[in-house]
C-alpha cells in the first residue's frame, strides 16, 4: 500500500501536466465540436448547435473527398515504410562497407523538420528548377509537375512522407531484431528451414509487436499529415492532396470557423481509433486469447 | 474456535500472486462473452462508445433525411452498449 501512495506521489506532478495539457484541452474541443464559434466575427458568441457541425460533416463533399485521400495515403505510406523499414532493418543487421555512414544518413531525414521537409522537396520537384523533374524528362521523357497533375502530386507525397518517417521503422525494427534471442533460429536452421520459413513461423512472429507500434504511430501521424503537404503543394492540385489535417487547418485558420474544424478533428481522432484498435483486434487479441 | 483452510492463509507468495492479477492488462481479462476478444467491462464501454458514434454519424447521413429522428439512433445505441457491457 506504501509503495502504491509513493507511486502516485511520484507520477503526481506528470499525471497534472497530461490532465492540463491533454485531456482539458481534448475536452474543450470535444465541447467545441458541439457549438457554432467564430471568434473574429462581429458576434465572437459561442452558439451550442447540437449535432450540427456533424450532420454538416457527413454531406461535406470536400470533407469526405479529404477522407478518401487522407485513407489512401495512409495505406500507402505507410505500408511502404514498413516494408522498406524492415528490408532496411534487416541490411542493417548485417556487417558491409561504410555501414556507419550509410546508417547516419539514412536516419537523417528523421531529425528534421516536417515544414523543411516540405520546402525541401518543394524545390527538388518544382518543374524548370527541380532536380526530380529534370532527370525524370531527361532519363525517360516524363513530364512531372505537381500543380497540375493530381496523381503525381500524390505520389510525391506519399514519397516525401516514406523518405521523411522510414528511418523510425527502421530503427523500432532493428532494437527489435537485435533483441531476438539466437536459439530459435538455430533449431529452425537444424531442423532443416528455409529462410522464407524462418521468416514466416519466427522472425515475424516474434517481431510483431514491434511492428504493430510502429504501425500505430505511423498510422496516427500520417492521419493527421499536415505542415509538409501545406508546404509542398497546399493541398493541390484541385483537392488531390487535400488530406484531412489540411482541411482542418483551411476550416480553422484561413475561415476561422472554430466549431466545424473542431467536429473535424474529433472525427479524425475516432477514425484514428478505429483503425488502430482493428488492428489490435485483428493481429494482437487471437494470439493473446490462444496463449 | 474457527477453522482456517490452507488457501486462506496469507503468505508473502499469495500476496505476489494477487499483484500479478491485478496487473494484468486489460486483453488478459478472463471474461470470454460473444466478443471474439477477452475483454473487461472497460474495454466493452470503449466498444460501446465507438459504436455509438459510428452509427450516430452513419444514421446522419442516411437515415435522418428520411425522417428518422437521431434519438432512435442514441436508443439503439444505449441498447446495444447495454447488451455489449453485460453480455460482451
């Protein structure tokens, strides 16, 4: 009993922090979510409008074309990291030339700032004095330009976001490949596995967790991508890249309307929830329940 | 005079044991209902609360503009989240 007063004692003053910067906050949007407020209006009033905001939500053609793409680009991204996380992991794990240059490099992109991301490849794919367009029309006579076409414009940002968050799979997945205790493999080698086998039945099994958290902190942030697809085409061309975190910065900033933004965003955060809590369902829960 | 049977005794072993029990996480809870996951009443609620909104918004955009008030929506909800949390 001692020991649990002590323990709250000593988590006391984070538990304080989290509540006022946390949960307040979280509330105050929720209850937001429920009222009409514009604070620069000539009436600043907040008005209570009970469901509005979200029946405005659900007919929104723009809010659900941003889901749809918000969606999409997750998948991708996403997939795409950690595929290529654990190809990189796995590199990694063995010894070749100029490994320790190569591996700072490679985590690089990590220490930097979203916003530098986007101004970063903003240059590299601006079209007369961008590198990317330059090789590309150069090499295979492609044509790139991201003010125009919505495919490719897409398809940059999803290659932005893979080149900025890869490294933090591959680090998640190297502590966690490290970490694997040897005898398995042994026995699996002895008895006579193919590495696709040991692949299957141990490595991924064993690393699982691993990836899952990494899949979920992928998932929440690529949900709420916002500063590095401001920057690189704001949004465009058309809605193409106008992923939800953008709309709920065009609602907020640019119209200043607070009650919709907010509805949005609890919106994005039940959809952060859903997925990630399906996927819990889906790849953690049966085997706990077989253990 | 009372009787006291061996399990009753308090050892430092028993105590260790209840700890661990009530350590564990909420997925290890042994409360199998017609969920395909072990859950505790706390998980049930969350599962309520998620469901409650999803069928809010779904009943927003399709069920309302026929005619169908939104509190039908909240009843149904209240039902399932009943029957989750009891049940589940």
């Amino acid at each position: 009993m001692q020991s649990n007063k002590l323990g709250w004692f000593l988590l006391a003053p984070t538990l304080v922090v989290l509540f006022f910067f946390g949960v307040v906050p979280f509330l105050y949007v929720v209850w937001l979510a429920f009222h009409q407020w514009n604070p620069f209006a000539v009436d600043p009033t907040i008005i209570y409008n009970g469901a509005e905001n979200f029946r405005r939500l659900v007919f929104d053609q723009a809010f659900l074309s941003s889901l749809g793409v918000t969606l999409a680009f997750t998948f991708f991204a996403v997939t795409t990291q950690v595929i290529l996380g654990y190809v990189l992991a796995q590199a990694f794990m063995r010894d070749f030339p100029g490994k320790a240059i190569f591996r700072t490099i490679h985590t690089l992109p990590l220490i930097m700032a979203p916003i530098i991301v986007g101004s970063i490849w903003k240059l590299m794919t601006t079209p007369s004095i961008g590198i990317i367009p330059h090789y590309l029309d150069q090499w295979f006579g492609y044509d790139l330009n991201i003010g125009q076409s919505a495919i490719a414009a897409f398809t940059i940002t999803v290659i932005m976001d893979v080149w900025h968050w890869t490294p933090l799979v591959t680090l998640t997945l190297i502590a966690a490949l490290v970490s694997l205790p040897p005898d398995p493999f042994e026995q699996a080698q002895i008895d006579g596995a193919n590495r696709r086998q040991i692949f299957w039945h141990i490595t991924l099994p064993m690393i699982s967790p691993a990836i899952l958290a990494t899949v979920f902190i992928r998932l929440m942030d690529a949900l709420r991508t916002v500063d590095e697809v401001l920057m690189l085409t704001g949004g465009g061309p058309g809605s193409a890249t106008r992923y939800l975190g953008v709309h709920i910065f065009r609602e907020v900033f640019p119209r200043t309307n607070y009650g919709y933004g907010s509805a949005v965003s609890v919106i994005v955060l039940y959809l952060t929830i859903v997925v990630c809590w399906l996927l819990f369902v889906g790849l953690i829960a049966p085997r706990n329940k077989k253990a | 005079m009372t009787h006291t049977e061996p399990q009753d005794i308090e050892t430092p072993q028993n105590e260790i044991e209840r700890q661990e029990e009530s350590r564990q996480s909420p997925t290890d809870a042994k409360a199998p209902g017609f969920l395909p996951i072990q859950t505790n009443w706390f998980d049930r609620l969350f599962i309520s609360v998620v469901i409650w909104t999803g069928l809010c918004l779904f009943w927003l955009r399709f069920l309302e503009p026929a005619g169908l008030s939104l509190n039908f929506a909240h009843a149904i909800a209240v039902v399932i989240g009943i029957v989750l949390i009891w049940k589940g």
